[in-house]
C-alpha cells in the first residue's frame, strides 16, 4: 500500500480534527435523548399547537369532572364560585415529569400565601383512570394539605377532553404518556384566564394570579 504526501508545507490536512467533532457528537446525543423522551421531537411543536388551537384567552374550559378524594363527591373543576382554580393534569405512575411538575405545587402555593384557599383553589388532576385510593395516597405523600386537592378526572375519553383543553396526550407503546406540564387558571365562570409553562418561576405564576383577582 503507498502513501501520498504532499510536499507543500502550507497545505491544509485534509482530515478533520477529532476535537472538532466533539461539539456534534455532544449535540446528536442531545438530540437522540430528547427525541426518545418527546416522541421524535414532533411534541414540542405539537403542544404550543394544541395549546394554540384550543382559542386566545379568555375562552371557556370543556367540563373538568373529578371525584373530591376528601368527601367522595363529583365536582366539576369549571365551576369554582367565588374563588378561582389553578388546575394540573398528571398521572400516578409518570417516573420524572409529573413528581417535579407537583413539587413546582408547593412553591407556587407558597407564593400565592393566604390567597390559597379562599381565592384560588389548586387541583391536581390524574387523567390516566387512576384509582381514588391510590391518588389519596398520594394527597396524603404530599403532606395532607387540605387545600390542595389531588383527584382522578372523569371522562371515557380524557385525551380528546384534554385537547379541548389546550393539553396534548400521546400514549407510547412502553406504556409511559408523554402530555403537557402547564398549569390551567380557571375563574368562578369556567374561564381560561391564564395558562402556565413549566418554565414560569413559582413567583411569576403567584404574581399574575394575585393581578388577575
């Protein structure tokens, strides 16, 4: 085998440094992470477009049916006279998401100080048919705080319910759900007055509540 040099001290090798290569080998990985967890990407774009389909703001909330786990009564979350009501969906066996999304609960509670629970009312839905029992146990993991209310949603189709909603559901084939973290404000009407990102600190959800009231 032979091996062709140049004799030309000025020119350029014609490889690519290894070190070069470490910045997209770091990206890909990304990449590949991310398009595991959000359903090849496709989802990042898919919950701003359920969100944007569901209407502007205000507009009126579908029906949000759960079973009070304190007294085994049906509530409509939609109807929240006078106070309002800062509505989450989740689900009992999510691993990651959900637990951060419900520890965020406890800052945003902890912001909006004493207007919990006589003006906003915080419900944590779980809209994958899990059982009172189980979701009571959870309520009760989460310190018993009466005025945070852990519920199961009641529908036979929570994902098309949830779409109304503005919150896209996509069930995996290994049996995970991959579904949008935002926070719903309702008023005492069934209005959707404010929607929540994950990313909005505890104190600028607390804040925009306190100025809508």
């Amino acid at each position: 085998m032979s091996v062709l040099a140049s004799s030309d001290p000025s020119a350029t090798p014609s490889h690519t440094p290894v070190w070069n290569l470490v910045p997209l080998l770091v990206l890909l990985g990304v990449v590949a992470i991310l398009g595991w967890w959000t359903h090849g990407l496709k989802v990042f774009t898919s919950y701003s477009a359920t969100l944007i389909e569901a209407g502007p703001l205000p507009r009126q909330a579908p029906p949000l049916r759960f079973i009070d786990t304190a007294s085994g009564e049906i509530v409509d979350a939609t109807r929240a006279e006078p106070a309002y009501r800062l509505i989450q969906f989740f689900y009992a066996n999510c691993p990651a998401a959900c637990p951060l999304a419900m520890g965020r609960i406890h800052g945003i509670k902890a912001a909006l100080g004493d207007l919990v629970p006589t003006q906003v009312q915080i419900v944590s839905l779980s809209f994958d048919h899990d059982s009172p029992e189980a979701l009571r146990e959870m309520w009760v993991a989460h310190g018993r705080q009466a005025d945070w209310t852990i519920a199961p949603l009641i529908d036979p189709h929570p994902e098309e319910l949830l779409r109304r909603l503005g919150v896209l559901v996509i069930r995996r084939d290994d049996g995970l759900i991959n579904h949008g973290l935002d926070l719903f404000l309702l008023d005492s009407q069934g209005q959707v007055r404010a929607v929540f990102s994950p990313d909005d600190r505890p104190e600028d959800v607390a804040s925009t509540i306190t100025g809508l009231i």
